[in-house]
C-alpha cells in the first residue's frame, strides 16, 4: 500500500498484532491508524460495559474522561449498535442529524469532545460476540468517505484474527492464574520440573515442606535428595524418559527427626505428537505425613464448624486408632470420644466412620 501520511497498511498491520502480544498496547495502532486516517480520536470497545462490568474499552486522544462517560450513559443510544458487522459507517448513513443532536450519545460523549463525525465498524470475531471500533474527526468540512472506509474493509479480516488472539490469550491467562491460584491452595506439595530438570514451578505447600525439611532441598534450581541421596534425583531422570500413564512412588523417611515424606512422580508430556527420545517434564507431589494432615483437617473443620477436640479424634482416627485407642491418646474417656464422632457424624451428615474418613479425604478442604 502507498504510504498515506507516512504509515504503509503494512505498519498497521505490524501495531495491531503487537497489540495483542503479551505486555502489548493498543495506543502504537491507533497512533498509526489516527495518522493514516487524518482521525483525532479512536475508541475499542472489545466488551460492552453493563451494570456490574466495566467492560473492556480502550481510547485515544478523546478529550473527556471518554470511557467514565461511556460506561455511565445507555449503549442502547449508540445509533451503531444495530450495524451489520463488516460494514463500515459514518454518522450519515444511519441517523439524521437532527435525530442525532437529540441523543444522549451526541450530548454527553460528542458535542463535549468536539466531534463532527464517527466512522464505525462492528467486527464479530469470538463466539458471536462483537467488538466495535469508532473513529472520531473533530472537522467539520472533512467527514467520512469511501477511502476510509474501504481501508476499514481491508482492515477488517486482520482485525478478525487480532481480536480472536485477543480474546484467547485473555482466556488463557484467566485460566492460568485460576490454575496457580488452586495450585497454590493444595494442601499436598507440588513441584514443577521442566525438561532439563530445572524447577520451574514451587507451590506454596511445597516451599514451606522444603524450607524444614532434611529429606529434601534446592540445589542450582534442580530438586535433589538431603543427605547427599541420590534416591530422588533418580526418580526425577526416569521419569523425563517415562511413557504416558507412567507413576512412580517414593517415601523419604527421617524416624529421629519425625519426618516422613512421600512423594508421588509422574510425567508432564506436551500436547501434541511426542518423539519417543524426547524428555518430558516431570510434576513431583509432596506428603509431610504430619504436616499436610494438620492443613486440611484444620481445614475440614473450618468448613464443618468442628470444634478443636472433634478435629483431634478425627485425627486419630485417620491414623488408624480405633475408637479406645484415640481417646486414650487425647487423654478423655471413651464414652466422651464416642459423644463427640457422634457430634461430628451430626455435622458432616453421615452416620459411620468409614463415611467419615472418605468426606475428609475427598473434601475440597483438601484444595482450600
């Protein structure tokens, strides 16, 4: 394309898609655009604001506070809203102006910028949902013609696919962060190993298990056994070599230390077609015996409104000690030991003990 102003289509081609790279802006394509075009202002809206959602919109050059004000009047008024997609318009070609002057639309986002004329484009590039662009001239012997819009229609497809990336990558670090935010939130350890055996994910259980323990530490970013053992880092290499579905178990143990680790193995393949030789990465799950117990029952209790003395004998029974046994152990009786299962079993709504264990371990407390 024949440079206008100075900016090829090929340079707006380049800011859009650098837009929607991470850590991209949208002011370089519409400082771009704004130059090719001879505009004042430009206005995305990639999701309309409603009550309770500020939407997603982006603005340039507009001299009011241009997205409070938009996001305070009805969208209803916008005379573009009902445009087919793909057809791009100026002011005259969908409302008269003395209809226009009598808007909302006109009085509270128009006239107070200044602008004479809006060429407007509605572009449904995700799941039905449309993303509309406005570009505003403050010059009223200059309106829209059939140059700017027809470098809107060859836009149109590149906008297509810009806000469709958009719209995923949106998606993927909504999911992403949900994804850290559970893992972090696990009351078991996890720990991510990449394909050179480098450490690139430690959540929040995993680093307080591995700050206390003897049977585990960091060393130059890889996971490595305490004590000079050679045990995990074994089982790290086998399983960067492991097929799908592969498991592979540990339990590191330190009696004098009251310390027992287990730890469960399995490999990370990437989506797709793998080569056979090709490494993998490893996810290592941590069990302080002890410790992770005391988090989730903690937990559990919360969520059940249990008392202290309730989570103590579930405790004890999730070791394994029988009724006799706990209350022995908590230094009560039996007959107040079975009160208070009884008190639990009202609680959690379920009227044995095996019932009981299986709530506890499947309970999103686990994950809280």
């Amino acid at each position: 394309m024949t440079p206008r102003n100075g900016v090829s289509f090929e340079q707006l081609l380049l800011n859009l898609f650098r837009a929607v790279e991470a850590g991209g802006s949208w002011t370089p394509f519409f400082a771009s655009l704004t130059r090719a075009m001879n505009l004042e202002a430009c206005t995305l809206i990639l999701r309309i604001p409603t009550a309770g959602d500020l939407g997603e919109l982006y603005s340039y050059q507009t001299d009011v506070a241009f997205e409070d004000v938009y996001r305070s009047i009805e969208y209803r008024d916008d005379p573009f809203r009902g445009v087919a997609a793909g057809s791009p318009c100026s002011l005259e070609d969908v409302i008269s102006p003395d209809a226009l002057k009598s808007s909302s639309f006109y009085k509270r986002l128009l006239e107070p910028d200044g602008t004479t004329d809006v060429l407007a484009l509605n572009v449904v590039a995700n799941d039905g949902q449309t993303t509309y662009i406005r570009l505003s001239r403050r010059q009223p012997d200059n309106p829209f013609g059939v140059l700017e819009k027809s470098l809107l229609s060859r836009l149109l497809p590149h906008l297509e696919c810009a806000f469709r990336l958009h719209e995923q990558r949106r998606r993927l670090l909504l999911e992403r962060s949900a994804h850290i935010g559970a893992l972090d939130q696990l009351a078991f350890g996890l720990v991510i190993i990449d394909e050179t055996g480098r450490i690139v994910r430690v959540n929040e259980t995993a680093q307080r298990l591995l700050a206390c323990s003897s049977l585990l530490r960091v060393s130059q970013g890889r996971l490595c056994g305490g004590g000079g053992g050679a045990r995990v880092e074994s089982a790290v290499a086998a399983m960067h070599q492991a097929g799908e579905g592969e498991r592979q178990f540990l339990r590191l143990t330190n009696p004098p230390e009251g310390e027992f680790l287990q730890m469960l193995l399995r490999p990370i393949s990437p989506p797709g077609n793998r080569e056979p030789r090709a490494p993998c990465g490893v996810a290592v799950f941590l069990n302080d015996e002890v410790r992770n117990r005391d988090i989730y029952l903690g937990r559990f209790g919360q969520l059940y409104g249990l008392s202290p003395a309730e989570i103590a004998l579930i405790d004890e029974l999730l070791q394994g000690s029988s009724i006799a046994i706990s209350a022995d152990k908590l230094g009560i009786s039996e007959n107040t030991a079975r009160t208070q299962l009884r008190s639990v079993f009202s609680k959690t709504n379920v009227h044995r003990q095996a019932e009981l264990i299986r709530l506890v371990l499947t309970s999103l407390a686990i994950i809280a």
